[in-house]
C-alpha cells in the first residue's frame, strides 16, 4: 500500500524530471558537439519527442497541484460553497474532455503502431510517441476524479472545505514573503 501512495504522490514528478533530464542533456550534448564540428542526428528528435511526454505529463500535474489555467473572475462573485461546485462542474467538463482525448488518441496512436511507421533518425515506433496523449490525459483523468472526489467530501461536510482561487494564493504568498 505504501508502493501506491508513493506512486500517487511522486509519479508525474518523477516523469517529469526525467523527461527534462534526458532533454536537456541532450541538448547540452548536441550544443557541445556542434561546437566541436561534429553533430549527433538523432539529438534534436529524442529532444522533441520528451518535450513532448513532458508537456502532456504536465497536464496532470497541473490538476494535481490544482494550477491549471482557468478564468477566476466569476469565482471571486462565489461564496465558499459556490465556488466548491463551479469548480466541480469545471472539472467534470474536464473529465469529458479527457476521456474524449483519450479514446480518439489511443485510436491514432494505436493505428500508427499497426502501421509500423518508425521516427526518422532514432527508428521509434511513432505509435509510443503518440501514446502521450492517451497516457497523459489517462493521468489527467485520474488527477481529476480524485479531486472530484475530494471536492465531494467537501460539498457533503465530511471534509473541510479547501477552495482557493489565485487571489487567496498571492495574498498567502505574500504573507509568507513578510515573515
């Protein structure tokens, strides 16, 4: 049980970290390469294809920490427990569309693999490189039922009620700056 409660709490940061580890190193090793004269073909397309992963791992990871972009303005009009279900219907709105995303990017990436169609310089499958999207928003998705059902226990009293919207974050951050 401790395994999975690690894996909740570290996996998109763990992923995210090693797509940009691997991204930046090898760019840095391209840079230093060229420098020399010498160039390595696969670098910029291994770059690419973490940049990628990360950009849709991030998309997770956004949910968990509960930062992705959203517009506040009619939140800040919103009581407690108003902004508590704005915020539970933007999040099934969310939902819907992963699950959408999901179904139609597994579709084409899974095409791709049956193709056989391989990247250019590193002979990927480009059916794993399109897997990020399904993956990506397959993590999102999680993300997001679990603070539906966070949100939840908060709208029926069993938990206290934890909305905070960009303002109360700047104001607390500010707080915690002065100290």
């Amino acid at each position: 049980m401790n395994i999975i409660k690690a894996i909740d709490r570290r996996l998109e940061e763990v992923l995210l970290f090693l797509f940009s580890t691997v991204m930046v190193s090898v760019i840095f090793i391209q840079v230093v390469m060229r420098v020399s004269g010498n160039s390595l073909s696969w670098s910029e397309e291994l770059a690419r294809y973490c940049f990628i992963w990360l950009v849709y791992i991030g998309i997770s990871y956004g949910v968990k920490k509960q930062r992705h972009i959203k517009v506040e303005a009619g939140l800040l009009l919103l009581n407690d427990k108003g902004k508590l279900i704005a915020s539970m219907l933007a999040n099934v709105i969310f939902l819907i569309f992963c699950f959408f995303v999901m179904y139609y990017g597994y579709d084409i990436a899974n095409q791709l693999l049956g193709f056989g169609q391989q990247s250019p310089a590193l002979h990927l499958p480009m059916g794993l490189v399109y897997m990020a999207t399904p993956i990506g928003f397959a993590l999102t998705a999680i993300r997001l039922i679990q603070n539906l059902y966070n949100q939840f226990k908060m709208l029926t009293g069993k938990k206290e009620v934890e909305i905070e919207d960009e303002k109360d974050r700047i104001l607390k951050q500010e707080g915690e700056d002065e100290s």
